[in-house]
C-alpha cells in the first residue's frame, strides 16, 4: 500500500469509460487499476459499484492490498482524478469591524457601565451608561459585528457581551 497522502472523491462515481475498462481487465490488471484508482482519491465504494452486481469495499480493499506496482500497462498509467470537492460557502457573514472611535466610544461607556447594579436610580450615571451601551451593542450586533469584537472593545469577557446582548 503506498504511503502518500490521498484525498478520497467521497460521493463520486467513477466515468462510464473508467468502470467499462476496470470491468474487462483481468484480475491482474483489475487489481493495479484499482490501486491506481485507490491512490488517485477514489473511494472503494465508488470502484467497487464500477461492476454489476457491485462489489462491497471489503472486496475492492483486497484487491488493492495483493495488487503490486510492478504491473505497468499503457492503459494502467492514466487513471483519471477525481473531481475536487467543492469549497464550502462561509456561514457567517464578514463582520465590518469596529472603527477606532467606536471602541473608544464603547470602552469608555463599559468602564462607567461596570459600577452599574440593579437597585441604582435610572437617572444615575451607571445606569445610563449600561443602557446606552447595551444599545449601541445590539445596534452594532444587527449590523453582523461579532460578539468577540465587542467584548473585546469593551474589555469584557465573550460570555458578559453575550448576555448583554441577550437582554
């Protein structure tokens, strides 16, 4: 079994020319074929349904462990690759960041915002800034800020931005 790294075609099915020549080769040729394919990236189950009735992966995996590379043909060389697997589209949309004076903006609310507890007056100046922050928070978070980026403009912990944004 050769030692290099491979990338299987998961969900792939080998070309109609690919499964008609693995389908008429002898079980010497078969085994190199497929090796070759196996080494390329193909998957077992996807050589393995080349042959009708299909072959299970325990069949197809014994044939690649007795095949030996010393069995080189012209058509045995050039056993095609498969397709690259798509590249997952990102899930989270970019967040556009948070300008210098926004931060500062929000630093300076947090420091005030940390003395505030629930029994103060609404009038008093923590009280003020926790509620004038909480907004300006949800105000950035709806326009797909993160909460990391927040927490860390206000130099507070992910999971404290976190429950403020939950209020």
């Amino acid at each position: 079994m050769p030692t290099n790294i491979r990338r299987p075609a998961r969900g792939q099915t080998l070309p109609e020319s690919e499964s008609i020549l693995l389908t008429t080769l002898t079980p010497l040729y078969r085994d190199a074929r497929a090796l070759t394919l196996y080494t390329n990236g193909w998957t077992l189950r996807a050589i393995g349904e080349a042959f009708i009735p299909p072959k299970p992966r325990s069949t197809v995996k014994s044939w690649i462990d007795r095949a030996t590379d010393t069995v080189v043909s012209e058509h045995l060389v050039d056993a095609p690759l498969p397709e690259p697997p798509p590249r997952p589209e990102p899930t989270n949309p970019v967040s556009p960041g948070i300008s210098p004076y926004d931060q500062s903006h929000i630093l300076k609310l947090s420091l005030v915002a940390r003395k505030y507890r629930s029994g103060m007056s609404p009038q008093h100046a923590a009280a003020l800034a926790n509620n004038q922050l909480t907004s300006i928070c949800k105000d950035f978070r709806s326009k797909d800020v993160t909460i990391r980026e927040l927490a860390a403009a206000s130099e507070v912990t992910y999971r404290a931005m976190a429950k403020r944004l939950d209020k």
